[in-house]
C-alpha cells in the first residue's frame, strides 16, 4: 500500500476485492501499471485554480447593467407612486376646502335673501332715497298692436343706363 500523503488523490478501485484467479497474466501487468500510475499529486496554488470558475466580462457588464436597470425601475417607481400619493393627498384638501367654501356662499347667500324681503326694500326706497311707490294716475298704459302698418315701398326703376351705373357705384363706395 501506498503512505498517506498531503494533497493527493486515491483510486478507490485499489481497494475493492479483485478475482485475480480469472484474469490472465496481461492483464494483471497492464492492470498494476495502471495502478501504480493511479496516484496524482495536485499542489496546493493550482488546487485554488481549478476549482475557480473563469468570469466573462462581457456577461459581468450585462449582469451589472440589468441590476442597475432594475434598481433605476423600483426607485422611479417607489418616487412617482410618493408624488401620486402627495397629488391625491393635495387634491382631497382643496376638494374639503372647496366643499366649505360652498357651504360659506350658502350661508351668506340666505343672509343676504333674508335681508333683503320686499318690504325691507320698499322701506329703504321710501326713507333713505325719498321714492314713493307709484299712484295709478302717473300709470299710462298703451297698446303697439292697434297701430302697428307695414308698407311697402316700390321705386321708380324708371331711368336710363348712366343712374343705374352711378348709382351701382354709388353703393359700392359707401
């Protein structure tokens, strides 16, 4: 048997039960050359190398690319859904604020019906602008229907060549 050492690797076939009695004499050389050719020392630097995978630039950059990408995507889509929130937020305090002006305008709109009645108008004409409401004789009623003609009016087309281009030119110049 072969001594343990660092760093090398055993053929576990080596210790696997054999039936020598079958095989011929060839093969038994050919199988103890293998055999002894079997063990393969590997350092330790190039142990480290093997088992690191080789990176490809151009796929680190398109990795790099897509993560940045997606990054950028959330945070536009994180800061527009924080602007949509102020915006609907803004809107909701001036619908509220308008809704109070309403119902302001309402009120002093009854104010200013309740103040001003008939009577509260026919007063402040008779006191402070010195009206009087007026009488039946100052009322003078009249009809349009009675007196309402038409008539139609037909002119003289009587006249010769020269008044009727004069006066053509006439109406064009006015």
């Amino acid at each position: 048997m072969a001594q343990k050492k660092e760093n090398q690797a055993y053929d576990l076939s080596l210790f696997e039960e054999n039936n020598d009695i079958q095989m011929s004499s060839a093969d038994k050389k050919s199988r103890r050359k293998k055999k002894s050719g079997q063990i393969i020392s590997i350092s330790q630097g190039s142990s480290s190398k093997a088992q690191r995978r080789k990176r490809n630039p151009v796929v680190i950059f398109f990795v790099s690319l897509l993560t940045i990408v997606l990054a950028s995507v959330a945070i536009l889509f994180v800061h527009f859904n924080a602007e949509l929130n102020e915006i609907n937020d803004s809107i909701t305090e001036k619908n509220k604020e308008l809704t109070e002006l309403q119902n302001l305008q309402a009120k002093y709109q009854l104010e200013i019906d309740s103040k001003l009645t008939d009577s509260y108008v026919r007063n402040f004409a008779e006191t402070r602008l010195k009206m009087t409401p007026a009488k039946n004789a100052q009322k003078k009623f009249f009809s349009l229907s009675e007196g309402d003609k038409g008539e139609v009016v037909k002119e003289d087309s009587s006249g010769n060549i020269f008044t009727v281009v004069l006066d053509a030119f006439g109406n064009a110049f006015m």
